[in-house]
C-alpha cells in the first residue's frame, strides 16, 4: 500500500522542482545581467549560480526517486519494466486472491529461516527465565560427615632416685626408671542441614 502512495508523492514533486529550477535559472540570468553593468557584485552571481545548481541536484534527485518508485510497484505488480505505472494510469482489477486464508498464512510463514531463529531464541529466552525462577525457590541441602581419628602419647623416661639423710647417716634410694606410652582412636561424624 505504501508504494501506491509514494508513486504519487513522487510524481508531484517534478513540477515543483521544475518550477524552482526556472526561477533560479531567471535569477541567474537577472543578475549575470546587472553585474555586466557594474550594478551587482560577483558574489551575487556565484550564489545565484549555487541556487540554480541546487535545484538542478534536486529536479535529477527527484526523477531518480520517481523511477525508483515505479520499478518498485510493477515489480509489486509483476508488470514488465517497460510498462511500469504512473500515478495518473487508471487502476485495474486484478484477479481475486486464489488461496484460502489458511492457506496464506501457511504459505507465508513455510520455509522462513527467519522465524525459526527468533522461535529458537524464544524458548531459548523462556529456559532463561524458567532457571531464573527456580532460583528464587527455597532449597534445603543435607550436609553428612565422618571420620577415624587416633592419638599417640609416649611419656619419657622418669629417673627417681636419691638418698635420705638422717641422723644415722645417709641412706641411698633405689633408682626407678619409668617411661609410658597411652594410644587411642575414635570415629567422629556429623550432619547439618541448610537451608537457602
């Protein structure tokens, strides 16, 4: 639809810049002539050139987007290049759609690489938000240890000995040695429970 309305926007557009272009080209020629006399700078004919220039740019711009409109719709139209339409051609009916509406939609949506990549990044998108909810769920973790502990004690060797004095003289003790050694060993376990 929207290349029936420019057809017509761009068609209008030609005069308009025609008409632009024979004001400036008589601007041009005005002061080409007072500057002759010695009435007018030179600067003013430069710019009065510029302007003609302009609106030269613009007339072939314009033509240039009308023949581009009208490729554009016969290629709409499946019309030849030769015959692309004019925003002044009468319309001319065409024959009626010959698909069903299920149909369409069906033929336009096969063999779309497009809409399988952005269906892929949907569910993609969804596993994303799935794992983000799931997050946010209260979790409770169940925390087991165990283990075998042992100990080794060896005491050095003790040396108890001396002599007692009195008042018959000094008697020697006899000498002890003792020396000890305790070992030992247990299990030792846990459990904690976390809740997040």
């Amino acid at each position: 639809m929207s290349a029936y309305r420019d057809l017509p926007l761009r068609q209008e557009l030609i005069p308009v810049w025609k008409m632009a272009l024979e004001a400036s080209t008589a601007l041009e020629r005005d002061a080409e002539a007072i500057q002759r006399r010695d009435l007018a700078a030179r600067i003013d004919v430069l710019r009065s050139q510029a302007l003609r220039a302009r609106d030269l740019q613009g007339l072939a711009e314009a033509s240039a987007e009308l023949g581009r409109s009208r490729q554009h719709l016969s290629a709409l139209l499946s019309l030849p290049p030769q015959r692309a339409p004019l925003a002044s051609d009468p319309l001319q009916p065409q024959p009626p759609w010959p698909f069903s509406l299920e149909d369409s939609l069906e033929r336009a949506l096969k063999d779309r690489p497009l809409l399988a990549s952005l269906r892929a990044q949907q569910q993609a998108q969804s596993s994303l938000a799935q794992a983000a909810r799931s997050v946010m769920l209260p979790s409770l973790s169940l925390l087991v240890g165990g283990g075998l502990s042992g100990n080794r004690l060896a005491a050095p060797v003790l040396s108890n000995g001396g002599s007692l004095d009195s008042s018959v003289g000094s008697l020697g003790l006899p000498n002890v040695q003792q020396s000890g050694v305790a070992a030992g060993s247990f299990y030792n376990w846990g459990a904690a429970l976390l809740l997040r």
